[in-house]
C-alpha cells in the first residue's frame, strides 16, 4: 500500500520500519531529518514536508508527540490538503479529547477518513510489530487500514465507531499506569519504614497478586531506584495526566486520584526529576517521609 | 503436631480443615460453636474456650477478624497463659502495627514464640492450601511451625525477623488492591463517558498490561456491577485502610492515595455499600459523574 | 478622560455607571446591545463595534467574563488596533496567566499600556465605587489611569509592576474564597452529623475567630441553604479553579487544596449545580455523608 | 464556689488564676507540681493528688492535654470517685469523640454531672477571662457552672443539652482554623512565584476579604516566616486533625480537606517541624515548589 508516515521518534521509527519491511511502499517525514535515515537505508522515501508525505498516499500514519506536533505536522503542515480524497489517516499519538474532536471534523470537512490507533507499548515491542492498539474510527475507514494495523500489532482491539472511543481508552490506560506506580511507591516507602525493602515487597506482589508487566517492570525501576535513562518520561507521564484531568472535566468526572498524580508529578518535575523514569515518581513519597534520614 | 486452633471464620475453618487433613492434632475454638461442627466431623477436638485449645499445644494458629477479635479471644481468653513455655502462636489476622507490637512484648513475657503470618487469598484457595503467606518472627519460631505454614500456603514468604514485617506487608498490600480498585473505577467511569464500556476496558487491560489476578477478578466485578455476595466485604477495605493510614502516622509516611481511599470508602459505607463488596468502590465514581442519569 | 468601556455585564455595567457619573468621556460596548441602554440614559455614547469604543480613548477599560470573551471583543474586535499609541488598556477581567502573558506581548508591540486590575467585590459594591483592585503594570501606565481605578475602588492595592502580579493576586484569592467555602461544608457537615446545626455552627465561627465577610456571607448561605439566585455562580468558581491549577501548572506549584475543589466543583456541576451560588459547594459534602437520610 | 482544678499548662494556669481572683476557693493539681506554685501565691490550695484536688468539690474543671493524660489523670486518678454526688465536671480539653461518650458514661454511673466546655483562645486571652467557650451538657449541670464560664470567657456559647455538641464545634473549629493556613500556604506559594511576596499578598486579604483574627495572626506567622516559639505546635494541629478524621469516620462524614491536611501535618512533623507553629504548615507548600531554589 501506498503510504506517508509522519513522526519518526523512537517509536515512530520503529512502527515505520515494520510496514516498510512488510513490503508497503512507504513515504517518511520528520522535523529533524537526519531521523529519517535509517528508514531511507531500508527502502523508504524521505519527504521533505509533511504534505509531501501525505501527497498521493492511500493512508497516512502519524506518530507525534502532542498536541502541539500534531497541529504543527499535520494541520499547519497541510497535511489534509495533500491526502487524496477517501485516504485514511491513522494518528497513533496520545492527544487531547479536545483535539481529537477538532480533527474529526476537519478530516470530515476534507473528506477523508480518520481513525484513532492510540498504541501501548515501547520501541522494541514497537519493532517486533507486537503493539496493543486500541483502534477507534468509522468500520469503512478501519477497514482500508486494517492490515497496516496488524502488522504493528500484536493485539489489535476494536474500541468502537469513533475515534474518541480508542483516545479515551489511552488517557484511560495511562491513568491506570500512573496510579499503579503510585501505589506501589505509597506501599513501599511504609513497607520501608518498618524494615522490609522495596525489592523483597515487590518481589512478592508481583510475582503474585500483580504479577502483570507494569507492576514488574515499574516496580523492579522503583525497587533498585534506576529512574535513569527513562523507558517512559515523567515529564510525559504529567502531561497524560493533564489530558485525563481535560477529559474528565469536559465530561464532569470527577478524578481524585488524577488530581493527587497530577501534584505529586509537579512535585517531582519541580524537583528536576522531570526527565527521568516516570518511576520517580516513588522519590516524592520517599522524601516525603525522609526515608534517607533515617 | 499438637495445634490449638482459634477462629473459624470462612477463612479460619478452610485453614484449620487443611491441617487436620495433614494429620495434625488439632483442637479448635470459635465463638460461636456451630463453625465448630464440619471441624469435629474431620477429626479436630472442639475446645470451649480459647484458653483450653491452646493448653499443650505446640503451636496455637488464630485466624480472627480485627483488633478487637484479638483481645477478646486471645487477650481476655487467657490463651497466652494456657500455652505451654517455648510453644509458638502463629496469628494470621491482618490487625494494627501498634496491637502487633504490644503482641510481640506480651508473647515475650510470656516466654512464648510469635508469628506473624497474614494471608492473602480467599477461602477457597486456603482449602487448598494454596494461600500466598508472609511471614515474619525470630527464625527459631518460625522453624517450629514452617511444616504447618508450608501445609497452608503455595508461596509462604520470609518477610523478617520481626513480626512487624509480616504485618506491614499484608497491609500496604491490601492498601495495593484498594489503590487498584479506585484506578479502575475512575478509568471507567472515565471511558464510560465516553462511550467505552467497563467491561470492555477492562477486558483490554486486564489480558495485557495489567493481566493480574486483582485486576482481573475485581475487574469483573466492576464490569458487571456484582458487588454481591461480597467476596470481600467492603467495610473490611475500609477498616485496612484504616490501619494502613494509621501504620503510616505512626511511622511518619503521608499516604495521599490512602487518604482518597478513606473518604471513597467511607462515602460508600454512608451510602449503605459497607456489606457489598470491596469492588463497589467503583459506584461511587460513576454516582459522583452522575453516569447513570446520561 | 476620554475612556472606552468594554462589556457591560453585572459588574461592568456598575463600574461604567461610576465613571460617567464622575464625569468623564465614556464610550461603551457590549456584545448585545440593550444592555448598554441604561449607561447610554446615564450619558454614554454607545459604540456599534469594540473598536469604535476603542478609537480615540486615552484609556480603554475592559471588564469580560473569559478568556474566550477577551479573545473575542479585545483580540477579534480589534481593539488593540484602534487605540492610539501611548493609551492604555485597564483589563479587570479574571484570565489565565496564559492570556496575560500574551496580552503583554501583544500590548507592547502595539505601543500600548497594558494594566491588569482585577476587582474583588459584588455588582452593589462597584455601583458605589468601593471594590478592592488588586493593580499591575509599569508605573507609568499606572499612572495615566490611577484617577480612573480611585474612581472605581475603595482600596486600590499596587501588586507590582507587571500586569502578572495583579492576575496572580486574584487567582489566589479566588482560590482562597473557594477553600473557605469548602472548610465551611465538610466542617458543618461534621458538627450537624452530632447534632449542631450549620447556623449555629458558623454563627458562633463568624462572630469569633473567623469574623470575615468570606465566612460570614458564604457561611449565612450555607446555613440558610439559600443557593438561588447565586451571587456568584459555582461555575464560575469552577472555571477560577481551573485559572488556578493551569497558574500553578506552569509555575511549578502543586496545590491539593485546589485539587480537590476542582473534583468537588466538578461533582457539583454533574449534579445540575452549575448555576446556583458557589456556597452549593456545601451540598457536595451534605450528600456524601446522606445527612439527609439521617 | 468550692473549686477543684485539673491540670495547670499555660491555659489551665491562666484560667484557673481567673478563678482564684474571682473569690472561688480553689484547690489545684497538675502532674508536674511547679506549676502549681505561682497559683499557690495567689492562694490556692495545691491537691498531692487528682483525688484530692476533687474531693469535696461542687465543681471539678479540668485543662488537660489529650485523651491520654484526660484517662491518666482523671480515670486513673480517681477524680470521678473523690466527687461528691451531684457535683459537675466542666471539661476544657479537646478530646476524641470516642473518650467524650465514654466520660458521659462514667459520669452517669457516678451521678456526676458532665459539661464539655471546649475553649478558643490563647493563654494571653484566657488570663484576662475573655475566652470564647463552647458550652454542652444537661441545662441542670451547666446552670451550675455559668458563673464559673461567665467569669472565664467573654463568649460563653451555648452549643446544646450534650457534651458531645461542645466537643464537635472545638474539632470542627481547629480543622478550619488548620484549613486556612493550607489555604494561605498554598495561595502564597502561588503569588510567590509570580513575584508577589506573602506579605503583601496577606497584607491584602487580611484587610479585606479574610479581615479576621485567624487569617491575620496565621498569616503574619507565614509572611514573616516565624515559626518558633509555637503560638500553637504543629504537632497539636496534627492531632485535633486526626480527632476530626475519627469523629468524621465514627459518623460517616468524608472530610477530603481533612485528609490533605494529615497529610501535609504529616510531612511537615516527618520533616522536623513538629514543634513549630501550626502556621509551618506552609513550609510544606514552599518546598514543594521548590520556592527557595528559584
């Protein structure tokens, strides 16, 4: 299939490698070119605008940081002006529900179909195309796209006729993961207080009740305080939880554990943890009770 | 073995079941006598007062609900004064860090040995021996009765030293489960608003990123709003966070999740919730949403 | 002076009566025009468009209800390009520091003054001149209207010499206003659960140690459960909330007290509250503990 | 009036002086005896024991720590006994609503009269009789008594015919007076980040919108950053919050506020600051912004 692949970060690069390899005849675009490389050296052309890209493609797949990407990329970028009318766009970004809706309009407006495949993953699971994908847009336009979709992933699960129903399954699920790491940095700072270690609390959760990978994974990073590099940015992880606390104020959802993540993420970020693991967020409950001092 | 066995609640009955069936000798003890019976059919002695199960026992093992169960049974009941010197009392109830340190003085006065050994697991799964125990006690106790513990539990896990550390465990891990049930239900409620089913979030997280027991089983629950017969009772929650928190003053650690937990618990008891189980926390985010009235 | 005046609600509407009366040069506008029949029976001119107020004004005084408002009548309605070089515009809209910031910016490049005058003080209050201002800008721009801002307040209070510092000022103190409301609701909820009433309650409160009009007003609606007409909308006290989050979001500054207001406004407002006083705060904490099953 | 007095700390010493100069006969007791001394002087007798400073007395009044040192002294002093049948006990101290039941009990069973008298107000204030005193119990009990609480405060609030009533607007009171210090704390991290000082930002509330004794005193406190010698010890309000969260939770009433407030108490003792004023709570706020790093 003929197709533009707009955003290549870590795990853009990845998504855009796999389709290339499929066999798909791919058109690539990034900000920082020298990004675009790689992909050039496995068989994809290298536009030098988004338009370009998009210019002819029969689906395009974007992969941006935020928001603001998107509207700089995309919209500014003129992107929807360049797809042929009845082309798809996949946007596989974690964005606003507010944008979200703005962009289904436009799409609407320009005639093209638009599908939400917000992923759950990182890079590598990203290169083996081994991906949750949570797919949300009309069936017709779904259904051009369906094949590029199973080949990033390994769980590709239809969450419903609208591309709001899969971006609220990923602000949801980013939620869920923030909250977990918070739990276990809550439980283990009291555990550490009475004397038995993060390692040896983890250890037993998640080889039991939690044993699921974003307790293991997280709670092993929490357990040897290895918060550096970051598999996934605390600074991003904030931002997800802004969009959750968007999502639920412009539905009237109240969210309290939201709001507690949401301070105590500020807390680290003014700390100058932003940068790091978006497991230290175990420091704040830490320093809190000045674990170090005792 | 020669074991005095006091409580025979749903849990306490299956624990105490196993042991006869290992061929221990087992009296039994339980305020109200009728729990008793299904035990005498096994085998076990029935005792008509905490102080006569526990008189030449090895070990006594007590299964009981709360502090106060504690006190009246084994306190006020004379069990330490009935044990024999060197023998060792093994409690498994999830009870306040400042009862189990007044224990671990009373029990050493008494020249007597204790265990701190809570559970997790429900009573099915203590029937088969199958339950996940933390232990923690002098290793000279413990050795005494690791052939009962091991009898009792699939995983049965050194926690320490200390009693304490045992007791800790259990209960910043029941505060991990609450924690998990809250996420849950403001994820949902969240989706929800969104067009996006409980059951079906939950569905994706719990067979990927959070394919966990609690997720899973609690998950359910929430997705099909069965929040009765309790599997566990969620005024039982509600008292666990309280000794979470209290745990958590007394050693100086902030718990803002718990502190959530507190009011969202005691919201549900006020609105008449406190003999449904644990999982209809999540009524109280879909009322606060209002999502049944859209 | 020759003075603009933008937006002729409640508030402003009073403020313009003040200075037509004082006897200056007033132009008004208002987005539907019959609210600006009354200033114009007082002596007004009534402008057809925010930039024909605008022309020829040595000051320009704004008084809208949003960001979206100011980016409607100020950005949209071209008032910025109607002014002359040197005038300056007095904002006492409550805005995001976002807005300000860009306000600034865009003020400057157009050779203008810009001041941030935030009022505290309800409609009858500005009728007679009395309001608190809370007044931010460079001294000299300051200075051009300082005749204007005595006209209007009471107490006229330099908050710095950026317009930031005056915006700042009003977020906190709305926040502060909320969170009074809020200790007001949870703690008459507590007394009236052991039988005390809330007017007896926050009568002894609001003649002792918390003798303050916050207390006293807010806490006598709270008693009388007299939540319509509202004197200020809870929606409103919402939005202000949001201001706050989003100042202390880019600053760095967690804020919990803020945190649970918003869910608690949210909550009000999924109950139909929106529109009633902000005082209905109150109902959140009654209905939670079912006070009035009881 | 024949007059026992328990516990002379800086409150029970200014008020039992009161007494003293008033004409009653007076007999004082306090665990550590020099505190007696300077009531002796003014010619009060000093009781060896609780007992004695109650026996023959038709009125006790007691100025006692907490729950502790009220069971210490009182309970296991024998006081109830000494009393002569028929005599009231005027209770000043801010217990737990538990231990206020409990002493309703007792005094019953011992046909003794019960009046829970809870008062704001520092020992300055206190010296001169012009306490605000919160008043509850049997009109029988309390007629008793008015003149002593007329000669100690200047209000003398009728709070209801139940101790508990009294007991309930104390533990309400401190959580709002704790409440408004957050309140402060987090406004002027706030504007403190914009540029505005606390001083002034205090300077401005406090005479205006929050003109009252508690936002005025607290917040010099916090402007001036002058947290010893406590007026009120951090880790008092720390325990009047708790008092607050248990009275909430033996009634079902969430408190969110409340909850943040033990958190933040929490931190703030974790961190040293227990013997600080109450009004250290906005070193919490300001750390976490990291204010003094900027």
């Amino acid at each position: 299939m003929k197709i533009g692949f707009i955003g290549l970060g870590a795990m853009g690069s990845a998504m855009a490698s796999v389709l290339v390899k499929a066999g798909h005849e791919v058109t690539v675009w990034n900000r920082s070119p020298q990004a675009a490389q790689p992909l050039a050296e496995l068989g994809a052309r290298v536009a030098a605008t988004p338009a370009e890209a998009a210019a002819g493609a029969e689906a395009v797949l974007s992969m941006l940081a935020n928001d603001q990407a998107v509207r700089e990329a995309l919209l500014a970028g003129g992107v929807l002006e360049a797809m042929p009318k009845g082309a798809v766009h996949v946007n596989h970004a974690t964005i606003s529900m507010a944008l979200v809706g703005e962009l289904v309009r436009l799409h609407e407006a320009h005639g093209l179909g638009y599908v939400a495949a917000p992923v759950f993953g990182r890079p590598p699971v990203a290169a083996e195309g081994k991906l949750t994908i949570a797919v949300g847009g009309r069936p017709a336009a779904v259904a051009k796209v369906q094949a590029l979709l199973d080949a990033l992933g390994a769980k590709v699960w239809p969450a419903g006729d609208k591309p709001e129903n899969a971006a609220i399954v990923k602000i949801a699920g980013n939620f869920m993961i923030a909250a977990a790491i918070e739990s276990m940095a809550e439980a283990t700072t009291l555990t550490r207080a009475y004397g038995v270690s993060a390692a040896d609390f983890i250890g037993l959760m998640g080889s039991t009740l939690f044993a699921a990978p974003i307790y293991q994974n997280y709670g092993k990073l929490i357990a040897e305080e290895r918060f550096s590099p970051p598999g996934f940015a605390l600074a991003l992880g904030h931002k997800d939880i802004g969009l959750g606390l968007a999502a639920g104020e412009a539905a009237r959802v109240p969210m309290p554990f939201a709001g507690v993540l949401r301070d105590n993420l500020l807390e680290a970020i003014a700390a100058g943890a932003g940068e790091l693991d978006l497991s230290a967020l175990a420091q704040v409950a830490a320093r809190r009770a000045r674990l170090d001092e005792r």
